[in-house]
C-alpha cells in the first residue's frame, strides 16, 4: 500500500494545528499534503491533490463540510469533524462513516485511525443516504448581523442590513451605507464567506452588493452592465464573470 494522505478542513486554526499534531503521534506514516480554511478551499484541494482521505468540518464558512462532501461524489475517505447533536450522530453511525464529535479525546481519534487503517485499500463509504439526514439537522447557518467599523477616531456599529455596498480599498474593505463610508480591516473574501448569498452579491472581485438596495440595471451600447442603488448616486460595475445575475432584469 502507497503512503497515505490526507487534507484537514477546519477553520480554527488552533484545531487544526492540534488535529494535525495528534494525527502526526498516532499515525506517522500518514502524510498532510494540505490544509484549508473554509469549504472553498477545501474542495479545490481535494480536486488538486486527490488524497486518499480528508477530516472535514462540517460547519465551515463558504461550503460547509456536507456540501464539500456532495460535490466530492465519493473521490475519497471522509472523516466529519463536527459539533452535532445526538439525533445526527446516531446518523453517522448507521452510515458507517468515521466522525469526530468535537470535543474529542486522543483515544477517540486513535480509534478513528484504527478504522481508517482498515478501510483505506476499500472504497470510500457512501454518502448518498447520510448526506440528506445530516443537512435536515444541520442548525441554520449564522450570517454576520453587524460590523464595527472606523470613521475617525469612532468606532460605529453598522447593522449589514444599513449596509449599500463592500469595496476593497488596498488594505482595507469600504463599508458604504446611505449615509457615508467607513472602513473595516476584514478582506473582502472574508466578508463573502461570512454574509447571506441571497442578499449579498459579489458582482465585481472588487465589490460585494447588497441587492435591496439595487435600484435598476443600466447596460451601455458595449452591453457593459451598471448597477444603480436606492441611496447613493455612484453607479456600480458589473464584471463580465457576474453578468448572469442580472439577466433577469
């Protein structure tokens, strides 16, 4: 058998690196080609490094560890790292996939190890019946409510509903309401992972909208698409790759 590898999907980073410790002292000969944040960056590690088995969060920013596994197909061994509640664990069980319920102590990771050990030259366990009961007790995603941002020497709240648009500002994300702008620290790839797709946008890789405070959809004689807002007299740019989803309008 070829030397093992594995990809760590965790946002904590202190999880992560303490996982990665444990798995290095219980089983050595296993290799850690990868390690990612959120759900997006674990599925393009997957796809990039194909390795043989992958520890996922379930409740990642951006794709959560279930919907990473979907799109995977079956590509390779999962073990979820999860925080679940008794009623999804017992549906862990009967899907005979390998899980780690967070808090979880060095014996129950080393049994982990022993069932991986075990399956690894066999196919993956299949997903398909398990990933639907999994989704149905997964709690509602927690989307950001507000943000503190920067204005002088202030420090204000500012609610994400208050909010027009996000723009990347060298350093810094420009956080623009109805009444001014202010500046936050946060990347605008952070921001993204972390506010609710059906409200905010990305319609540029410089720019994240809110789409209740879209006015209308201007197109120029290049069919270059603009956005016009409720409050602010600004139009906004639309790049090419985020076109489709003003079609419609």
């Amino acid at each position: 058998m070829s030397q093992a590898t594995a990809v760590i999907a965790e946002n904590e980073t202190v999880l992560r690196d303490e996982l990665r410790s444990h798995l290095t002292a219980l089983w050595p000969e296993l290799r850690v080609v990868g390690e990612a944040r959120n759900g997006f960056e674990a599925l393009q590690l997957l796809e990039r490094l194909q390795p043989a088995l992958v520890f996922l969060d379930v409740q990642m920013p951006g794709m959560n560890g279930l919907e990473v596994a979907r799109a995977l197909g079956g590509a390779c061994h999962v073990v979820f790292v999860t925080a679940y509640n008794a009623h999804a664990v017992a549906a862990f069980e009967q899907g005979a996939v390998d899980y780690l319920l967070k808090p979880y102590s060095i014996e129950r990771l080393a049994m982990t190890v022993h069932r991986l050990r075990q399956r690894l030259d066999g196919a993956p366990a299949s997903l398909e019946k398990l990933l639907p009961e999994l989704t149905s007790a997964l709690p509602p995603r927690a989307y950001l409510r507000w943000i503190n941002a920067a204005k002088g020497q202030e420090v204000s709240l500012i609610t994400v509903d208050e909010v027009v648009y996000f723009q990347s500002d060298i350093k810094y994300t420009r956080v623009v309401t109805a009444e001014g702008a202010a500046l936050i620290r946060k990347s605008l790839k952070e921001l993204q992972e972390e506010l609710d797709p059906a409200c905010f946008w990305l319609i540029h890789r410089s720019t994240i909208v809110n789409a209740n405070a879209i006015a209308g959809v201007l197109r120029d004689f290049r069919g270059h698409v603009m956005l016009r807002l409720k409050s602010r007299a600004e139009k906004l740019q639309v790049s090419e790759a985020h076109t489709h989803l003003f079609r419609q309008m």
